[in-house]
C-alpha cells in the first residue's frame, strides 16, 4: 500500500512498535499515565532468551503453571536471529508470580529473561459486523 493512492491523497505505510514505559522498581513496566487510570492492557510476560527451537507448546507448558494463558506466541528478530515469547495471562496475580520466578530460569538449556509488559486488548472483528 506505500506510495499507492487512497481517493486523491498518496499514503505513505510505515512499520510502527507499541511505545515502552518506564520500569518500575519491580521490573513491571509502569504507566505513565496512571493517575488518570488509563488502560492499557492485560500484564503479561515478555520471555527473552529462548532457544532457536522453542515451541509454543514448549513456553506454554513452561508457564501455565502460574494460571490460566490468554494468549502466547513466539516471535523471532529477523535482525538477531533471537526468540523472543509474549505470554499473557488472564489475571494479573498468574503474571506477576510467573515474572517472578521465571526470571533467571532455564527453558530446556537457555536462561531466560523475563519482563513484564502491558498488551492492549484489541476488539475481534469478524467480517460480518465489517459488512454492515
């Protein structure tokens, strides 16, 4: 869609990140806009470290201890090379607890690092309701 025309206006497509807050003390990232109590999302794991062969199977058996999993994936940089999981869980109690004691583990032979994060809820759309 770069560079192609949308009406009389040329749109210009670029790649976009979701902006990171600050750390707090307990290595959760913090809001910067928490007396307003804006909402950002369900607390969740980013796992850094993890083997080439990581599975979602794999990060999910080692995590679904702590609760419930909302969702998981396994990303990897195309950059570096390097896996990187997102794990999000369905409470905030499960999250805080599994970044507590996975950080500093093993999956299978590599230590892994393990961060809090907030993800954004974003609203399923199905075809139909774009339909209408």
């Amino acid at each position: 869609m770069n560079g192609k025309k949308i009406g009389r206006r040329l749109i210009t497509v670029k790649g976009s990140r979701f902006p990171s807050f600050p750390f707090s003390g307990d290595g959760l990232q913090i809001d910067p806009m928490a007396s307003s109590s804006a909402y950002l999302g369900r607390l969740g794991c980013l796992v850094y470290g993890l083997a080439l062969g990581t599975t979602d199977e794999s990060l999910r058996r080692a995590f679904s201890k702590f609760g419930e999993i909302v969702s998981l994936t396994i990303v990897i940089n195309p950059r570096t090379g390097e896996n990187t999981g997102a794990v999000v869980f369905d409470n905030e109690t499960s999250a805080r607890e599994a970044i507590e004691e996975m950080n500093g583990k093993k999956i299978g032979r590599h230590p892994i690092t393990v961060k809090g994060s907030r993800f954004p809820d974003f609203p399923s759309v199905s075809w139909l309701s774009l339909q209408q």
